[in-house]
C-alpha cells in the first residue's frame, strides 16, 4: 500500500476527493480542512494500493496540486486493517508488478545526476577493478562491479526514451559518457604510478588470464547477458525489489572492460584496449535496449490492466462515503 499527502486549494478539495472515491483500490480517506499553512489549503489524506497507485497520481497531477499544492507518497510498511486487505484485492494487477512511474522518474533523475559522489565511486570501482584484471583476480573484478554506480544513468537513459523527457536523457548522457571518461584517465593514471612501484607490469596484463580474459573478448553470449541484466535492471526498479540490482551489478563487465581499456592504453597494447573499449560499449548498449523494451512492455500492461478496472464498479474500500470538506 501507499500513502498519499496531499495540500490541495481549497477550492479543488471536493474534486481531489471525489477523484479519489473513483478510483479502484483506495481507502483511508481522511479530510483536514484548512490544515496546510505553506502552501495554504486543505490536507487530504489516503491509502491506496500501489498497483492503482499510478492512475491516481495521474489523475491529481492533472488538477495541477504539484503546482498549486503538494502530493507526498510513501510506501507503508505495515497496514493492519481489512479495509487495506479490501483495497488491495479490488485493485487490477499485483502489487509486484505496478509500476510507478513518477517514481520511477524521480529514481534515475537522482541515480543519473552527474555528482562528486558519482564520479568518486566509479572511478573507485574502475581502479579496483585495473588491480584485477592485472592480478588476473575475479573476487577484485566481482568487488569492481558491485561498486559501480553506472546502471543509474542506463535506468535514466531508458526511462528518457520511455517517459520521452529529453532533459532526463540528456543528464543521464552526460553522468554516463563523463563519469567512464574521469574514471577511465584517472586509472591511466593509477597505472602508471602502480607500474613505477613495480605492482604493475606489461607482462602481467598480456598473459594469459584465464579468470579476466573475458573482458576484452566482445562476444555474442556479452550481448545476451548484458540484455538480460538490463531486463532484469528494470524490474528491480519498477517493482522495488532493489536487492536484486546488486545481482545485475555483479553479472555485467562495463567497469572491468573500462578498467582493462585504461590500462592496455598506458602500456600501448592497442588490441586489449580496442576490445575492451568494444565490450564496453556492446555491453551499454544491451542494457538500454533490454530496459526500454522492458519498460515499454510493463507500459502496455498496465495501460491494458488500467483500461479493465475501469470497467469495475468504482468506490472507496469500507463504502461509498461521501466527505464534506466544509
């Protein structure tokens, strides 16, 4: 279930409650007239099933409360009344599978922003990973990846195209293409300072590395596992099961194949450093590809489930009460 804050003027108050009495899965409703001071308006306050919970926000935005008001959602962890359970099996679709897409955009807008923070950690995650494929060690390459913060701008490239928010494009564009390019000459960097300390050499990075050799071999089985963890990407996202982004993290070779670039490149080794530079970019573009299509197929859902319960008979969960706001 979600929560709903709402400042609504006072004079929308009535129909942001009968929008909400309208919608399928909502429950709670409680009316504080003349509660809000900044901005000044009514508060109205509701639980909704979060698989409706898209279709309502819709609705509200369209009465413009986020420019004349405020809406606030927050997950409920715990909902102890029949009215909620009611709610939610009248809802269309599973809780799981909802898609919220305002969130999803507010999500990668955070995850996508070009920041210190951002920069720091991938670059972190690329020189850990250069000390990897070196050491020809898969746990340091596991450690890169886990680190690396780069599906936040995938996420936000794919939700641009979906949501066609070129601004959303655009930043995470930017986040991606100059956080690899920091990262990618500050391990340059770090090599040559780890080579002149005798931790590096060229000899360790052209033999055979069984364990790391991957990262520069571009294949069609990158391919596919690169469009299958964007898939999955998405749906950690869209259905906050994020725990499974660490899995989606670990199974993908864009930091190690950065990484192994940076250094075949300052010890002059053009053919390591080409092919990794190829698996890197095969690998960016798998992703994107598998999360908008992802997401333009969870779109379709739900726009088909939205149509079908609205074929339902309409009401609040616990009766068709009707509030006055005054």
């Amino acid at each position: 279930m979600l929560h709903l804050r709402l400042i609504t003027p006072a004079g929308r108050t009535d129909e942001v409650v009968h929008r909400i009495e309208s919608t399928v899965g909502t429950t709670h409703l409680v009316v504080l007239p003349g509660a809000a001071r900044s901005p000044a308006g009514d508060v109205v306050l509701c639980d909704v099933a979060r698989e409706a919970g898209d279709g309502l926000i819709e609705e509200l935005r369209d009465l413009g409360l986020e420019r004349d008001g405020a809406i606030t959602v927050e997950n409920i962890d715990l909902s102890l009344s029949e009215n909620a359970d009611r709610a939610e099996r009248e809802a269309p679709g599973e809780a799981a599978d909802a898609v919220l897409w305002e969130q999803l955009e507010e999500a990668t807008h955070e995850e996508s922003t070009l920041s210190v923070t951002y920069v720091a950690f991938l670059t972190i995650a690329t020189m850990l990973a250069a000390c990897g494929v070196v050491l020809d060690n898969a746990i340091l390459i596991v450690g890169a990846m886990a680190v690396g913060p780069e599906f936040g701008p995938l996420a936000g490239i794919c939700t641009a195209a979906v949501q066609r928010a070129p601004k959303l494009a655009a930043r995470s564009a930017l986040a991606l293409l100059v956080g690899f390019a920091v990262a990618m000459a500050v391990t340059a960097g770090f090599s040559l300072f780890m080579d002149a300390v005798d931790l590096f050499s060229k000899a360790r990075l052209e033999a055979d590395r069984p364990n790391t050799g991957f990262v520069y071999a571009p294949d069609w089985f990158s391919f596919i596992v690169a469009v299958l963890a964007g898939a999955a990407g998405m749906l950690s996202l869209t259905s906050a099961k994020s725990g499974a982004l660490v899995g989606v993290a670990i199974s993908v070779t864009t930091v190690p194949a950065a990484a192994n670039a940076a250094v075949a490149f300052v010890y002059t080794d053009t053919h390591q450093g080409w092919h990794s530079l190829q698996q890197l970019v095969l690998n960016l573009f798998g992703i994107i590809l598998a999360g908008t299509l992802t997401l333009l197929a969870q779109k379709a859902l739900w726009a088909t489930k939205r149509r079908r319960g609205a074929e339902r008979p309409r009401g609040l969960s616990g009766g068709p009460q009707r509030h006055s706001t005054r």
